[in-house]
C-alpha cells in the first residue's frame, strides 16, 4: 500500500492510480472510504472483492459537483434546489437514474449520489476528472473505520494507495430517497425532519 498525503503531487498520484483501475482510501468529512473509477468493471469486482460484498447492492456514485448528476438521474427543477440546499456534503441522495447506465451502477432504477465536501475528497474528483465509486472502507456487515493505523493493519495487501487526512465527525450520511416523494433512509447528522420541513418548503 502506498501511504500518499493532501499534497498536490500526492493527490495527482492517487488520481494516476484510479485512473489505471487501482483502489484507493481517502478521507471523507464522516469516515474513511474506499474508490474505485466508476466506468472500469473489473475495478468494481476488485471493489466488491475488498469490501467482500456480493453485486446485488450498488455503490454510491460520488461527483464533484451537482451540474453532474443530470448525467446519472432524472431529476426535477424542484429536486435539484433541494439537493443543492445539502451538497456538498454529508448526505446521500437515492435518485432514479437515467437508462443507459451500466447496471452495476443502479438498482430498480434507483441510483445513489453524494457530493463530499471534505478537501482531500473533492481535490481528488476534481484531479481524476470522473466520478467515484466510494463506500466506507471497512468490510461488508462491519463498523466503518477512521483511525489510519488500523486501516493500514487491515487493508494493507487490498489497497493500492491511501491519503491521509482529518476525519472531522464519525456520524455517517444521511440517506435520502426522492422520487415522487421524500424518504428518510438513514438518519445521520441532519434530523428527518429537518430535511422533510425543508422539502416542503419548495
């Protein structure tokens, strides 16, 4: 495992690495997760092979910024405001996805999408100038992980590169489902009804 920081030129190697269909760890602002380049299939199969998760439950797809999604989800005027009130940040949209999508990448035409707002996260899309396949970095049905020695213990002959940075809270992203209507997934950081009372707004 080659240990990279938030340097410029560490970032540019990590997006060299991705680039190549090669793993690698980051720092997102909740815990540490896990890329893949999200056009590569065998990329995906080493994804599923590290998290040791079988391929009926697809990985968020992570973007660097919101004019992105129109290209993965169909998505309303209404929606996209909402979604822009929360991304950047710690929050997962499930959104239905467009139909020409590789099949890996949806699940019953739904598709999950999330906007880091973390730093290392964001220079590294930004670099890679692709989306990312990014689940928590720990294996299927265990605790995410955001202490870097144990990460290095763990996944040492699985990854090919980890950045290092800041984990500045452990809570998970909310998970929001909008389709005709609003659902609360998974409740993080932000209450359920926050989010709903801010929905209902528009």
């Amino acid at each position: 495992m080659l240990i990279l920081n938030s340097s410029n030129k560490d970032i540019k190697k990590a997006a060299e690495l991705l680039l190549k269909g090669k793993l690698v760890g980051f720092p997102t602002e909740t815990v540490y997760g896990v890329a893949c380049i999200y056009d590569n299939y065998q990329s995906y199969l080493s994804l599923n092979k590290l998290k040791r998760r079988t391929p009926d439950k697809p990985y968020t797809l992570m973007l660097s910024n919101v004019n992105q999604i129109s290209k993965f989800a169909n998505i309303s005027t209404k929606t996209l405001s909402f979604i822009k009130k929360y991304l950047p940040g710690s929050v997962t949209f499930l959104l239905p996805s467009k139909k020409d999508l590789p099949n890996y990448l949806t699940k019953d035409n739904v598709i999950g999408i999330r906007i880091p707002a973390n730093k290392e996260a964001l220079d590294l899309l930004k670099e890679v100038k692709k989306p990312l396949l990014v689940p928590s970095l720990n294996r299927s049905g265990e605790c995410p992980l955001t202490n870097k020695e144990v990460i290095v213990k763990e996944f040492n002959n699985d990854l090919d590169a980890l950045i290092i940075g800041d984990i500045k809270d452990n809570i998970p992203s909310t998970i929001i489902m909008i389709n005709d209507k609003i659902k609360v997934i998974r409740e993080g950081k932000i209450s359920s009804k926050e989010i709903i009372k801010e929905y209902n707004k528009l």
